[in-house]
C-alpha cells in the first residue's frame, strides 16, 4: 500500500524530469542554431560595412558584444517552436506517446511541462528585450560614435542618402574613401538653399582644424537659390571644391533616443505624451472645422436677408467659406513617429509571447510525426519560422498602409500560430 502510494507521488515529478530534459535539450540545440545564424548575419554586415573601412578589430568585438541581447530575444522564440517541435517528433515517432497513454497518462498531463517552459521561455525572452537590449543597443551607438571620429567613411555609403545637422549628401558608388557622383544639399545659410554637385568627391581628413572631414570634390556644379526670390537663382562652376563637415554635425545627426534603446516603462510613457501631443492636434483641427462651419453658417443666413444687389457678393463669400471648411474636414492628421512608438511598444511584449505561442501551436503538430521526428520538426520548425519572420517584418514596414492598429499589426503573427495549434488541438482531439 505504502508502495503504490510513493509510486503515485513520484510519477508525475518523473514524467515532468523526463519531458523537461527532452524539450531543454532540443531547445538548448536550437537555441545555438538560431543564435549562430543572426551572430553570423552580423559578422558578414560588419565585414561589409564596417571591417572593409578597416577599423580596429577591438573596437568590432565590441559591437558584436552589445549586438547580442538582439540576438538572444529574438532567438529565444524560434528556439522553442523547433525544440517543442524536435522534442515532441521524437517521443511520437518512438511510441513514447503511445505508452504515455496506455499507462494511462493523456496528453494533457504531458503537454503542462511544455506549457510552463514556455511560459518561463516567454518570461526571460521578455527580460533580455526589455532591459538587456537597450542597454545593449545604447552601448552600441556610443561605441558607433566614437568610431566615427577615427573611421568618418563608416557614414559613407555607395547608393544612400544620408542627413546631416546642415546638410544631405547624396552617393554614388563608394570605393574605399572615393565617391563616384555626388551631391549635396546645404542649408546652413536659412535664407537661401544650395545643391552642389561633383563627379567625384574624395572624403579626407580636416588639414587646418580638428574633429572636421573634408570633401575634396572634382567637376563642380553650384546652385544657390532663393526662397524669397523663386524667379532666381545663382549658379557657378569650379574645377575643384573642398567641403567641410563637422564629425559634431554627424554624430549629432543620430544622436536622440530611438525606442529599441528604451524600456517597456520609459517607452509607454513616451507613447503617452505623443499620443497627448497627437490628441491636441486632432482637437485643434475640430475646433477649426466648427468655425468654419459657424462663418459659413453665419454668412448664408446673413445672406438672405440682404437686398437682391448685394447676392452675388454674398454666394461668393459662402463659396469661399464653404471650400474652406471643405478642405479643413479633408485634412488627415497623423504621426507616423507615433505609429513607429507604439509598434515598437507592442514588439516588447509580442516577440517574447511568441514562445508560448509557438509551444502551443508545436505539440500538436510534433504529435503527427511518425518516423524520424527530430529531423521532420527541425524542418517543420523553419519553414514556420520563416513564415513568422515574414509576417512580422511585414507587418512592422508596411501593416501601417492598412491603417491598423499597432497592437493587431504587432499581435498578428503570434494570434495566427495561436489559432493554427488551437484549431490542431481540436481536430487531434487532445484530452
């Protein structure tokens, strides 16, 4: 009797032992995958735009260092997908679910430890993105920074386009420190504007002053207009030109706080403030419409009580009112700031849910394997992957053409795989 009884206390703690090592393991095997594709992705985008200017090695081990919470938040999720995926292949494709069940064991009780690690899972993924990846990711621009003092070209790229404090420089093809076509735009002067443009520009380091970069530019064409005078505009020609840029003006250029460097707390109150900011601006704009709604209101009650002389100067006068309410009502207030703000928010909580949701959506589907589970949910779980990563970045660079929500757009994706491993879990019958 004592015996049964100790045996019925330790089996569910057994089959939690043996379903936690399963799916750690598979995890831990995926994790390193995941993480080694996006470390990768890294060292070949630093090898392209960063090594090839030869800056120092150090100064790259660095920035690899405070790129990696971005690579473990993101790679927590697609982890769990195929490691539940991977685990539960394989106890299906050796009958270990089947003698689970005929031992009298369902599914359900087994599927709870999947459950609570994903949940676990979702908990750490949600620590690394809130608090390890700002800091990561501010630790990461300062580093930037200071190499641009030393390694100024690191701003320079063949084909872009790229804001200054005073002025746009426009590329061509780049190769090393020499630019094939150039342009630039100044507005250091607020009066006037002007476009100046060289077949070639070489970016070297200031002769005469310190902490400024010089644009020795070839076959130069000036254009300087006016705004106050737009029938006008100036225009000269030179051989060659020397162009000056403050590293300050660069380094300044990207120097505000992005909302990937902020935390869940520090950016909800940033989307408060906006949204306050947006919400004076759409109040502002109905204010307007009821007064021109009232003068235009005013004008045609005015208008029929005057003598038959003065109407077609009154129609002229509720014309114009009426074109002007007309084009207040049209006005479409919006701020995409605002939007970029609150899909960011959204993306603190969306990323790491998704490893709940992936679990969720993978025990089933790891149910249906029959042969070779390991290698069957390994493929499963990277083609879902990849249609997650699409539906995401979808979502996050054009979901706002929809005019959606931020939330739905962000929570599209883990509500798609949440559905699917629902509708699985219905039609497997899972009891």
């Amino acid at each position: 009797m004592m015996l049964t009884r100790l045996r019925a206390i330790r089996q569910p703690r057994t089959i939690w032992l043996y379903v936690t090592s399963e799916f750690l393991l598979s995890f831990f095997v995926c994790f390193l995958f995941f993480f080694f594709v996006f470390f990768l992705n890294q060292i070949l985008y630093m090898a392209e735009q960063i090594l090839s200017k030869r800056v120092p090695i150090f100064e790259v081990i660095k920035l690899l260092i405070f790129a990696m919470p971005q690579f473990i938040a993101i790679s927590f999720p697609f982890a769990a997908l195929v490691g539940c995926l991977m685990a539960v292949g394989r106890l299906s494709s050796e009958n270990e679910m089947l003698i689970f069940q005929a031992s009298g064991i369902s599914l359900k009780r087994i599927f709870i430890p999947f459950v609570v690690l994903g949940l676990l899972l979702s908990v750490f993924s949600f620590a690394v993105n809130d608090m390890l990846l700002p800091l990561g990711t501010i630790n990461f621009a300062k580093t930037y920074r200071k190499l641009i003092y030393s390694t100024p070209s690191l701003e320079l790229k063949s084909y872009s386009v790229k804001k200054f404090q005073s002025a746009t420089i426009i590329t061509g093809e780049v190769k090393g420190n020499v630019i094939e076509g150039a342009m630039i735009i100044d507005t250091a002067d607020s009066s006037k504007s002007r476009v100046i443009t060289a077949a070639r520009a070489e970016l070297k380091a200031g002769k005469d002053e310190q902490n400024v970069i010089s644009l020795e530019l070839t076959d130069v064409f000036i254009m300087v207009t006016d705004p106050n005078k737009k029938e006008r505009f100036e225009y000269s020609s030179s051989e060659t030109m020397v162009y000056n840029i403050l590293i300050k003006d660069i380094v300044e250029s990207f120097g505000n706080i992005t909302p990937k460097e902020m935390s869940s707390v520090d950016l909800k109150k940033s989307v408060e403030e906006r949204e306050a900011r947006f919400q004076e601006r759409v109040d502002e704009k109905k204010k307007r419409e009821i007064l021109a709604l009232y003068t235009l209101a005013s004008n045609y009650g005015q208008s029929s009580s005057e003598f038959h002389v003065e109407i077609d100067r009154s129609w002229l006068a509720i014309e114009r009112d009426l074109e002007n309410f007309n084009r207040i009502e049209k006005e479409k207030i919006s701020d995409r700031t605002l939007q970029n703000y609150q899909r960011e928010y959204q993306k603190k909580f969306s990323i790491p849910i998704g490893a709940i949701c992936f679990v969720i959506f993978a025990f089933p589907i790891g149910l249906l394997a029959k042969r070779s589970g390991r290698s069957v949910g390994f493929g499963i779980g990277l083609i879902v992957a990849l249609l997650y990563w699409v539906m995401l970045y979808w979502s996050d660079v054009y979901g706002y053409q929809l005019k959606l929500s931020p939330f739905w757009l962000m929570w599209f994706p883990n509500l798609v795989i949440l559905g699917a491993g629902g509708l699985t879990f219905i039609l497997r019958g899972i009891r």
